[in-house]
C-alpha cells in the first residue's frame, strides 16, 4: 500500500485544506504515516504569514527530501503560491502547487511517479473567482467538525500578504454548505465550527445571500447543536446578524472578532475599516443581542510608528472592552506589504515590553471572564485530544468557550453534557456533570 505523510504549517484553515488532500490519498488507496518515518510521498502546506513562516517551511521540506530522497515531495499552501520559484529550487522539490487546483493533485503526483520531471502547478491566484470544493467527511481525533465556507481576502490591510497567497473572497455555493453540514451531522458530530481566510466576507460575490443567511439556513438541520463561527470583523456585524445571534438557539455565545489596534491612528495606518469607537459599539450590540457572549480578539504589538501613548491609549481601551481572551502578537514586517516599508519601525525591545504587558492583561481579563460562571450550569461537549490533567476524567468546551475539566469516562466523548462550573481558572475551569443530554436535548439515564 502506498504511504503518505503530511506537515502542516500556519492557520487553522491550513489544516482543514490538509484533511481534504488525505481525502484524496485516501480514495486512491494511500496510508497516512507519521512526517518523521519514511513515505512514498511527502505534502508540506506551508504557510507565508511571516517572513518566518517562509523559513519555517523551507527547513521542513529540507527536513522530507532528508528522510526519504526517492519519495515526491509535494508542496502547497500559502507560500507555495506566492514563491514557487523559491521552492522550485529546493533540490530534491517535485511539485509545488500552490493554494487553487488541488483536485488534480493525484494525477500530477502519478506523473511525477512515472517520469520524475519536477512540476510547477501555480498559477495567477487573482484570477480565481470559483470556491475550491474539498470535502472533509471526518476529522481526526477532533469531536468539533470544521466547515470551510469561504476562501480569500478583499481587505489589503498594510500588514498582511494573504490577499496575494489566497487571492480575492470567493464563497462556498450555499448548497454545498448545507449538504456537508448535513453528512457531519449524520457522521454524528454536534458542533461545527465555520471557518475561512475572511469568514465574515461569506456571500459577497453572491446574489442576495449573506452569512447571516447561512447561519439561518443551518439553525434548520436537525442534530446540529452549535453553530460556531471561527472569526468576524466587527465591520461584517449587521443588524440582520445581530437578529441571527439573538434568535438562534444553535448559535455559540462566542465570537472572535479581530481588533489588532485600540488607537484610531493606527487602525487607519493598518487600513482596518472600522474606529475604536464603532468597534465597541458593535461590540455593546452583541452583548445586548447574546448576554454572557465571550468576545476574543487579535491584537498586533508594535505596528510602525506606534508611539507609546498610541498603545497606552489601545491598552485602556482594550481594558474596557472586558475580552474574554485576546491573542496577542508583536508586529513582524512581511516583506512585500506596505507595513514593511513604512518609517518608524518600533524597537524590538520595546515591542516585547508591550507584548507581555497585553498578555498580562489578557490573562487577567480572562480569569474574570470565566469566574463569573462559578456555580452556573452549562452545556459542554468533552473532546478526544481535550488535555484532562489527572485521570478520570475528562474535558471539553462550553459554548461560549469555556474549557472545562470534570469526572467522566470516555464514553462521553462527543455527547451533550450539562456541567456545572465549581471552580474558574485563566485557561481551564472545573465541574461537575450533572446530566447527560441525547442530540433532542433530553437527559438520558446516568450510568451509576
């Protein structure tokens, strides 16, 4: 039986595209092996976010042709669209194929088999107008499905090059959507989590149909229990999604919203499309809409020019906002962006004093996020690869994105169970369960 291993860089995306090339491999009658032992081929999905990103990638496909030199060595993802050349160089590199035209993936890999000529498959990225369909029917090890909606990027903030690794937002047909939400559904999963390169631009190349309109199409699939989404801009949040959030029973009360700058001057350096002002105002609206919602976010640390009272100012006002986490980065110049070439670039030591000062905050923001639900019920469902510290028992995730540790078997895995919260913490609560609930949401009998 032929093998195949898999080393994935980058967003979460990235891994969602990965599980649909094994799908691939899979129906051509390929086993999965680990990266570390020997393959026939080996598939990189890079990732180019970051100069080190790039970096990163180069040395893992050094690391494969090392391990097995008569395997194809097959490259895609961000990086690979946006340097093939690059890549192409890299001795020993067969094919590079870039973010599009991945279903022809298993007759270039057959041709390389044959002939052994190097191929490169990438082409004009922002050209591409149609959504790739790659299904993903199962997930490894993952109790929550992901469902990739859209792919692209219209906002060319200055500090990012995604735009040109994943070209302009393209959108998954409604339909396609609907269908594979259906058959996770039917694999038995409860919870999908929608996900894209700018998920929240879900629709805008369609006719009258919005993510605000998916998110009610989905509420109708039976067994479906929650609905997550995995990122928005505060600027994609209408009244009709407001409408959506509160009238959904399916909905998480969770949502992650960048913000990546809390000072006006910056943001409009960033070209984000929103002030700190309408941000919180968009923000107010949800909680109305979702009382209890957690809201974590996207800050950049740093970004060109940013002077010390421009990030005293975002730090107070990241303060107010109460977030439930916030994901903090120091600015990194990607060459290639506006960013890179802009005067004042901030000194790293100073970046690196303003990032540890934001996770503090994060940290504290967060353990106060999650203390309020000390002695509340809430639904979780425990998951495979969920951490539980000591035996016995196990873990999982609330709706609005609490991770929490409580007495169980692993027979639990995957199902509904109504917990309560008995002690909060930063990164992990503890509970106790109370019931366990079937996908019509009506308590089954306990085992003794």
């Amino acid at each position: 039986m032929p093998s195949v291993a898999f080393y994935t860089l980058g967003c979460k995306v990235n891994f969602y595209d990965t599980e649909a090339i094994w799908q691939l491999f899979k129906n051509e009658g390929y086993e999965q092996v680990d990266f570390e032992q020997t393959a026939d081929v080996y598939l990189i999905n890079t990732c180019t976010v970051t100069n080190t990103g790039d970096k990163k990638s180069r040395q893992i496909i050094r690391r494969a042709v090392r391990r097995n030199p008569d395997a194809v060595i097959a490259v895609t993802g961000c990086y690979a669209q946006t340097s093939p050349a690059e890549i192409m160089a890299i001795p020993g590199v067969d094919l590079v194929i870039g973010t599009q035209d991945r279903e022809k993936l298993m007759s270039f890999v057959a041709d390389i088999q044959n002939d052994r000529k190097p191929v490169n498959a990438v082409r004009n990225i922002m050209k591409t107008r149609e959504f790739e369909e790659l299904d993903v029917p199962n997930f490894t090890e993952k109790t929550r499905a992901f469902l990739k909606i859209q792919e692209g990027c219209n906002n060319f903030c200055t500090f990012c090059i995604i735009p040109w690794s994943r070209g302009l937002s393209r959108s998954r047909k409604p339909d396609s959507v609907l269908e594979q939400a259906r058959q996770l559904v039917a694999s038995g999963y409860k919870e999908i989590v929608l996900t894209g390169i700018h998920t929240g631009g879900y629709g805008d190349d369609l006719e009258d149909y919005r993510l605000s309109d998916l998110l009610s199409d989905l509420d109708k699939i039976d067994g479906l229990e929650r609905i997550r989404i995995s990122s928005i801009e505060a600027s994609q949040i209408d009244e009709k999604m407001i409408a959506v959030l509160n009238g959904s029973r399916k909905m998480c009360r969770h949502l992650h919203i960048p913000l990546q700058a809390g000072d006006d001057d910056i943001l409009k350096r960033m070209r984000r499309k929103y002030t700190a002002a309408e941000y919180a105002e968009k923000i107010r609206l949800i909680q109305k809409a979702m009382p209890g919602v957690a809201i974590t976010t996207d800050v950049i640390v740093g970004f060109p020019g940013e002077t010390q009272e421009q990030f005293e100012n975002g730090f107070r006002f990241m303060e107010r906002m109460k977030f439930a986490e916030m994901h903090v980065f120091p600015y990194s110049k990607r060459t290639g962006t506006p960013a890179a070439r802009m005067d004042d670039q901030v000194d790293e030591d100073v970046k690196h004093e303003r990032v540890h000062q934001l996770i503090d905050l994060s940290e504290r923001m967060q353990a106060e996020y999650s203390r309020q639900w000390v002695g509340k019920v809430l639904e979780v469902i425990p998951e495979r690869d969920a951490k539980s510290r000591t035996s016995g028992t196990i873990s999982g995730y609330t709706d609005n994105y609490l991770q929490v540790e409580f007495p169980g078997d692993p027979s639990l895995i995957g199902k509904l169970c109504r917990v309560r919260v008995t002690e909060s913490g930063v990164n992990e609560c503890r509970g106790e369960l109370l019931e366990v609930l079937d996908s019509g949401s009506r308590p089954v009998a306990m085992q003794a």
